[in-house]
C-alpha cells in the first residue's frame, strides 16, 4: 500500500512520528517519509538517533507549523498520504493559553484539510484522543472540532477522491503525555510514596505500536469518515503504581480539574453507527449526503444500541503482574 509513496506526518518529532518511522520502513519501502514539525532542535536530535536505523535517503525533514497554510502548501506538494499527529496536547497549558491551543488545533487541521485536498492527497489520517469524547477540558474540546473538520471535509473532495478519516486513542503507555513516566521520575528520586488523583481511575492500555498497527489499517481501509479505535485492555492507575514499584504507598491526593475517572473512546449516542470487528470498532458517519453503505467494511456488526465503550466498564483487565510485563516491552 505504501510501497513507493510519499507520505508526511505532521508533528513528526513526536512519540508517534518516532515509532511510525521505524514502522514504516519494516513494513514498507516507502519513497519518502516527510516528518514536518517546528522543532529544528527536535528534528536534528531524530536525525541522529535514526541515522543508522532507517534508510534516511528517503527521509525528509521539513520545518514548518501547522498554522502556517502557505508553508503546508509547500510541504504536501507531491504526497500521497498524510498522518496529522501536530497538536498541543497538555490539558493545563491549553487551559491557560486557550487561544494558542485554538490555533493549533482547530485552525491548524483546518489548514491540513485545505492543504490535503487542493493538493490531491489521497488519504488523510488525524490522531484523535479520549478527551474529545464528551469533553470537559479545552484540549478535548478543540480536538472534538478537529474531528468534527476531518469527517465532514469529505463532503469537499469532490472529483479529487482525497478521503479523510480518524484514529483514536488514549493515552499511550509511556508516551510524555502518560503517567509511567512521572512514576519513573519519583521512584528514580527514591520516593516509596506514589500519588494518586483518585484509587477508583481506570485508563486503556495502548502501546506506541498498536497505535502504529491501527494508524496502518486505517490508511489501508478506510473510505472516508470513519472513527477507527483499537479494542484494548483497561488497568486500574493504582495497579499501575503497585506494578512499577512494589510495595509503594498510595496518597491519594484528589482529582484535577480537566480529568476524567474513566476513558470513554465510544459513546452511547455513537452506538447508532458503530460496528463491531475482530480487534477494532469503527464508527461510522452519519450524513445525509454520505451513504453508509458504501463504506461498511465485511466483518463487522452493529453494536448493540446503548453500547458505551469506556476504560471503567471494558471486559478486557491487566492485572499488576500482567502490567509488569507489558512495562518491559515499552
């Protein structure tokens, strides 16, 4: 699917960009790889630290910001496929600096969609999270509006066949955005007590490859407008502490503003158009100009009406000892 072409992540020089590249060249023989982010520092640290790992002639690293439309212009000239991973994504700093998260988020993807699609891109996949699930933070919120962008710019692509679709995910285990490694950084420092928001909090299990896995199935499959999400375990946070360092105490030191107890990646109202697969739900857009049909993949079923997906009611647990093991291959 890849074989030969050009493909640009956007926000490159994250967690994400980082893994899809060593992905990216085990699956595929891809073209070129564009990793676009502001960051020259973070760019010339990846440079070095996949020097020797992938085939870096077919590798380019372009600065640029997702707010700057012309700038993408620039950069989507030639691409067949675009992951946008670019977002500010710490819930304090986009509570305190709500109009800069605004044009990151919300007007930087509507920059990627009319870049995607005034360049003929064929496919575009956004990262998506938990928070824009009935959000109640800024950050969810502005990534509901880019979600709510990405789906309905399917309606634009008219004779150009550009599709766009969502992955969505949580937290990734071990990703700067987790707690494992604020866990990591108290126990190196020699703390025996681990705090905790609130003992009754559950969170999904992602890894950084699953998340790859999925991004990959969706370039493969989709057809426009669905929202893919991976069926994956649940764990609670305290066992998450008890595995990382056994015998630690627990203070528990209350919930923060912006914070969920439990993950919700499908809603009830969401139910009506989610089909069920082997290892992934898809939801599926609900547009009178859009016919459903036509996209349903084989394999799937209707969830049952009512169907909530959330980290506090998932029939899949990690155990502590199963997430002892699951933190050695992180």
């Amino acid at each position: 699917m890849l074989d030969g072409k050009n493909i640009l992540v956007t926000g490159g020089t994250g967690s994400f960009g980082k893994k899809f590249l060593n992905m990216v060249f085990e699956k595929y023989k891809p073209n070129k790889v564009i990793i676009y982010s502001r960051d020259e520092y973070k760019q010339s640290v990846m440079k070095t630290e996949y020097a020797n790992k992938v085939d870096m002639s077919r590798v380019r690293f372009f600065i640029g910001d997702v707010r700057d439309k012309e700038r993408l212009y620039r950069a989507f000239e030639g691409v067949d496929y675009v992951i946008h991973a670019a977002a500010m994504k710490q819930v304090p700093t986009c509570e305190y600096n709500p109009f800069e998260a605004i044009k990151t988020n919300i007007h930087g993807a509507q920059n990627v969609i009319d870049a995607a699609l005034d360049k003929g891109v064929k496919k575009v996949i956004a990262l998506s999270t938990d928070k824009a699930v009935n959000p109640i933070n800024l950050y969810g919120g502005t990534k509901l509006v880019s979600d709510k962008l990405f789906i309905a710019a399917n309606a634009y692509s008219g004779l150009k066949d550009t599709r766009l679709a969502i992955v969505r995910y949580g937290n990734v285990a071990g990703s700067r955005g987790s707690i494992i490694p604020i866990f990591n950084n108290l126990i190196k420092q020699g703390e025996k007590v681990l705090p905790i928001t609130d003992t009754r909090m559950t969170r999904f299990w992602i890894t950084l490859k699953q998340g790859v896995e999925l991004v990959f199935k969706a370039l493969e499959e989709s057809k426009g407008g669905e929202t893919y999400i991976s069926k994956i375990p649940s764990f609670y946070i305290t066992d998450l502490a008890k595995a990382m360092l056994p015998g630690a105490q627990l203070k528990e030191i209350g919930i923060r503003e912006g914070e969920k107890l439990h993950e919700v990646m499908i809603t009830k109202d969401d139910s009506r158009s989610t089909y069920e697969y082997e290892k992934h739900y898809i939801i599926y857009p609900n547009f009178e100009w859009m016919d459903i049909k036509k996209s349903l993949l084989q394999g799937g079923a209707l969830v049952n009406e009512g169907f909530e997906y959330s980290s506090g009611s998932n029939k899949k647990w990690l155990s502590i000892d199963n997430l002892r093991n699951e933190l050695h291959n992180i």
